[in-house]
C-alpha cells in the first residue's frame, strides 16, 4: 500500500507487487500487478511534462514488455489534453504490451460513456486500438472540441449542437504519441 502526488496528482494503491526485487535487481525479470488505484485529481497533462517543460502533446506511449498489471480504477477527476472527465472507474490490465479497458463509466461532455477497447502496443510503430462504447447524453459540440474534431475539418466543433445517444464499434492505428491515423 503507498499513495503519494506526482506532478499535482494524488494517488494511493493498494494491492501487490509480484516479483518486485527480481524486477528491481535483474535485467529479464517481470512485474506483476494486482491492484486498487484512487485519486481525486489525476492530471496526465502534468505527469507527462518533462522537467524541460514540454507539453504532454510530446509525449508518447510505450508499454513495457516487463510490466504486467491489473488495476481496479477509481478516479474522481481526470484530465488529458482537452479531454476531462469525474467519477471514472474500470479496470485497467496489461499483459504483453496490450492495454485492456474493462468496464470503463465516467462522465463527460455533460454525459455519461461506457467503454470497453484495448490497445496493441506490441508494434513499437502502429498501435491498434478497438473499442465499443456507449455514449448517454453527451454534448456532441463537446464531444468534437474535446478530441480536436476528431482531426478532420468538414465537420467540426462549431457547426455541431445538441446531445447524442450512441452505440459506437471503433477501430483504428494510433502512433504512440496518440494520434489516430485517418486512414486507418
């Protein structure tokens, strides 16, 4: 059990680390992950800046093929890029180099989103992502502003008014650093 703040965020876990000075002390050896993570303020934006000051729109993405976790979410208040959301939880598991969304509720864009999806990070170049969600009143001029409509420009942000039920099926490529490529 440990909690602490990094960057602004809150955090606490609890639960057990598997292997832990194997992990720690040789160079092949894996962690393994099981449990309970909380905070009530978790800002990737600030935990992703670098002592430079470089915005997380810098950053990337990389999973750790040494790495393996299972974690239980509770998180009051999130915030990444444009995108923030309250009372977010789900599960979070990684098992080699592919991100498992679970049973994700949070509210958002003056709605409520239910997700499942995972990501494939086993690519160091192309991520794959896969995702169906259920969106329940969200505000879709929020909704494109919020994921920078959604890198196209005939339908954007400003033209949009009004809430959306739907029932989304969502695959695509992402780069690590994020951002999805349209083609895909």
């Amino acid at each position: 059990e440990f909690s602490g703040f990094v960057s602004g965020s809150d955090f606490e876990m609890k639960g057990y680390f598997g292997n832990i000075l194997a992990y720690a002390f040789l160079p092949d050896e894996h962690l393994f992950i099981n449990a309970d993570f909380s905070s009530k303020n978790f800002n990737l934006d600030e935990i992703l800046e670098t002592e430079r000051g470089s915005s997380s729109e810098n950053s990337t993405l990389r999973f750790s093929d040494r790495v393996n976790y299972n974690l239980n979410l509770n998180i009051d208040n999130f915030k990444f890029r444009k995108f923030s959301s309250t009372q977010n939880s789900g599960r979070l598991i990684q098992r080699n180099k592919v991100l498992f969304v679970e049973n994700a509720q949070l509210n958002s864009m003056d709605g409520s989103i239910n997700i499942d999806g995972s990501i494939n990070g086993k690519d160091n170049f192309t991520y794959y992502i896969n995702c169906n969600a259920e969106f329940d009143d969200v505000n879709i001029h929020k909704l494109f502003r919020d994921f920078g409509n959604f890198r196209q420009e005939n339908l954007t942000s400003e033209n949009l008014r009004g809430t959306v039920d739907a029932s989304v099926q969502y695959a695509s490529t992402l780069s690590p650093a994020l951002y999805v490529n349209p083609a895909s």
